[in-house]
C-alpha cells in the first residue's frame, strides 16, 4: 500500500458540497491500494503511521507521534497514487488494485486506524471529492509498505 500523509491543522473533505469528514490536528492521509496487497500490508501501513515520529514535542523536534498526540486522522482513497508515468503524458494506473479489492483495503486501513485508538474519518471511495486542508509546517511524506 502507498500514503501520502500530511501533518495538519484541520483538514476537511466534501462530496456533492455535503462535509462528510474532518480533523482538527493530526493527519490527512492519501491511502492506494496496490495490486496484490493484503490485509498485512493495511495493518503494517497503520502501525507505522500511528508510530511516525513527526509531531513537535516540548523543545520544538519532530519527537511525537499521532499517538502520543491523541491526534485524529482524515483517511482518502486515492488510486492515483499508483500513477506510472514512465511512458508518455498520460499516467497509468494499471498497478493499483481492483476497485472492489482497493475499497476493502481502504476501509480495512481506516479501521486499523481506529483500532490503534486513533479518531478516524473518511472520505467516500470512488466519489468525486473535495478535500481541504491546512498543511501543518508543512510536512508531507511518502509511505510504501
């Protein structure tokens, strides 16, 4: 599975102009599911974001994880992280999992979420949505297990 995650201060995502989640600080994680992931790979993909050390601590260092934060975590289905773009101009997306596999991951990573005592919401997978938010720093990072 990949992530992209962002350390924010708020994030929000709307479907057809409806909220249908938010966080106050914490994490905005992009979620793909990759051809041939399982539930290993969801459960792995949590635990290491839940432990990634990159919340400030007293003296002002990235010491301090979303756990030790009690942060939340906004969770988005985005397939197009599975982009190649090695040929052409036009991306492919051929590396990402099955549309009916990539949500039963999606849902199965946000759960694991949950069940690190992390507050979780979610997009809606496969909709059109609009995802806001205000990047924390920024940090942005890049997570392939």
């Amino acid at each position: 599975m990949r992530a992209l995650i962002q350390r924010v201060s708020e994030a929000a995502v709307h479907v057809d102009e409806t909220l249908i989640g938010h966080t106050g600080p914490g994490l905005l994680i992009l979620v793909c599911a990759i051809d041939g992931d399982g539930h290993a790979n969801a459960d792995a993909l949590a635990a290491k974001i839940s432990k990634l050390r990159i919340f400030q601590d007293d003296a002002g260092k990235m010491n301090r994880s979303l756990i030790d934060t009690g942060g939340g975590a906004l969770v988005i289905s985005q397939f197009t992280l599975a982009a190649d773009t090695s040929r052409g101009n036009r991306p492919g997306f051929s590396t990402a999992a099955p549309p009916a596999e990539g949500e039963r991951l999606y849902n199965h990573f946000a759960d694991a979420l949950r069940g690190l005592g992390i507050a979780t919401q979610q997009g809606q997978f496969g909709a059109d949505m609009k995802v806001s938010l205000v990047n924390d720093g920024p940090v942005t990072i890049w997570l392939e297990i």
